[in-house]
C-alpha cells in the first residue's frame, strides 16, 4: 500500500508537470489523478494503514469537488502557465 500511495504522489507530480508543459492531453491525466484518489483512500482504509473517518472523506469529496470545478471552469486554451 505504501507503494501504491508513492505511485499516487509521483502520478500526482507528473500530471502537474504535464500541465505546465501545455500538452493536450493534461486535463485528461488530471481528471484520471481525481479519480484514483477515492479507491486509493479506500485501499488505505480497508487495509487498516489510515484510519479515515468521515472527517476524512469529507475534506476528500472537498478537494476533488473543487478541483474538478477547476478543470470544468479553466478554457481548454488555459492549460499550463502562459508567459508575461
């Protein structure tokens, strides 16, 4: 389980720095890093390694719910940071 939640963060890092790079298909890995996050925390849960109660879930459905709203909301055009 440790390894899948290393796999997870390094997953995470990759999609941001896709992101950065501008490649079309970076909303894609992004949207597939929010919908890994649930399983994984399930995963964890069940395996006993992190005790998730519902405050745990609750900041969870938070996190993915905000940050899908940003992917929803950015302009396809908007992916990585544009030069001043």
């Amino acid at each position: 389980m440790l390894i899948a939640s290393w796999a997870w963060v390094a997953f995470g890092l990759y999609s941001v720095g896709v992101w950065l790079e501008s490649r079309p298909w970076a909303r894609l890995l992004e949207v597939l890093r929010l919908l890994s996050s649930v399983p994984l925390l399930l995963a964890l849960q069940q395996a006993a390694l992190v005790p998730v109660g519902t405050a745990g879930w609750s900041v969870l459905v938070l996190y993915a719910l905000v940050s899908a709203l940003w992917l929803w909301r950015l302009p396809a055009s908007a992916q990585g940071l544009q030069a001043a």
